[in-house]
C-alpha cells in the first residue's frame, strides 16, 4: 500500500538539496538515507534519499542524481510516496496511518450516528477528520483528543465528544437569564438609533 509521506518545495542553496512539507509521523523511519521512493508525477522518480538534515525547523533533502539547484527547482510540488505494509501499525498506539481511519463510523458518545469519515486534511496546528454525514452533507472534525475519545479500529468507528455547535448549528446558552439580557441590551440600541 502507497501513503504520501512529504511533498518537496523550493530548492535550498545551489547543491541540490530541497525543503519537504512532510506528511508522515515517522520522518526518521520514511525519509531516511538510502529510503527510496515513489513519487507522483511518476516521471520524476523513483528518488532515493542521499542525505537528510533539519536546518531552521525544516527538514532538506538532496536525492542521488540531483546535484544542482536546477535539478532540485524541477522537483518542486513532487509527492514522495512509501510503500508500506497495509499491516504495518504506527510504533505509538494512539497513532494511526490515514488509511486506518478511512471509512470509519463517527458516533458521539451518547451513540449518536454523526456520518463516515471521507477524508483526512493535515493542517499545520492539526489534523481533520472531513466526515459525510447521512444527508450528504459534510462537516469537519479536529482529531484532537479533547474532541475524539476513541479510535475503535475492530468495531470500525471514531467515537467523539463533540462541543456545542461543531456538528449541529445548535450552540447551548449558558442560562436563559443571560439570554434575555442580551435581548434587552439589542432592543435599548434599537431605540437609540431610532431615537437619534
């Protein structure tokens, strides 16, 4: 099974290294020296990974055959892709590959059917679950621990405990008292402006 593991952006420096948005949380496992991948356009590659280095917070690489920053310019926006066994977990149990969570029932813990998760979108501050809902329409939920309680990968569904307003247009008011007062304050701003 193939997983995008990093997407190369601009060249750094003229000796053919290049900056990757990486994809993977397990960077030293997938972007290793010697680590050959597939890469999408097909065109491009298959690049094996000569060298590794963070500089400023960003990952470079400089792949075998890319020696100038020309060469490295032309791989701009290439995914680089990992085959990986469709068995193989993540070394950390609260840690999943997209592919596991793919298809997988969202219910609140109250039993709530919420929909299926479609997609996942990774975020820099975090990762989303985009989850259909029954009627077809869609709503996005952040794989946040404080949101999504459990990951059930035998029963094949994402439990979360969703706060007011994320699946439904429905956000709870603290007390009716509150609400009444800030239908007062709206109607005395009324009568001022109509007033002046």
């Amino acid at each position: 099974m193939q997983l995008v593991v990093a997407r190369i952006g601009r060249a750094h420096g003229i000796k053919g290294e290049v900056t990757v948005e990486v994809r993977t949380d397990e960077p030293e496992l997938r972007l290793g020296p010697g680590a050959v991948l597939a890469t999408d356009p097909a065109s491009t590659g298959p690049l094996t990974i000569e060298t590794g280095r963070v500089h400023s917070g960003r990952l470079l690489l400089r792949f075998e055959g890319v020696r100038d920053r020309t060469a490295a310019e032309a791989l701009r926006n290439t995914l680089l892709i990992a085959e990986v066994d469709p068995e193989e977990l993540p070394e950390d149990e609260d840690e999943f590959y997209d592919h596991q969570l793919m298809d997988l029932d969202v219910v609140t813990t109250d039993g709530v059917e919420v929909g299926r998760i479609t997609e996942i979108s990774h975020l820099p501050s975090q990762d989303l679950f985009i989850v259909e809902r029954p009627d077809g329409s869609e709503v996005m939920i952040p794989f946040v621990e404080e949101i999504v309680t459990e990951i059930d990968l035998e029963e094949q569904r994402a439990i979360i405990d969703p706060p007011p307003g994320l699946i439904d247009d429905r956000a709870e008011i603290a007390s009716s008292r509150d609400a009444d007062e800030g239908s007062d304050a709206d109607a005395g701003k009324g009568s001022e402006a109509g007033g002046a």
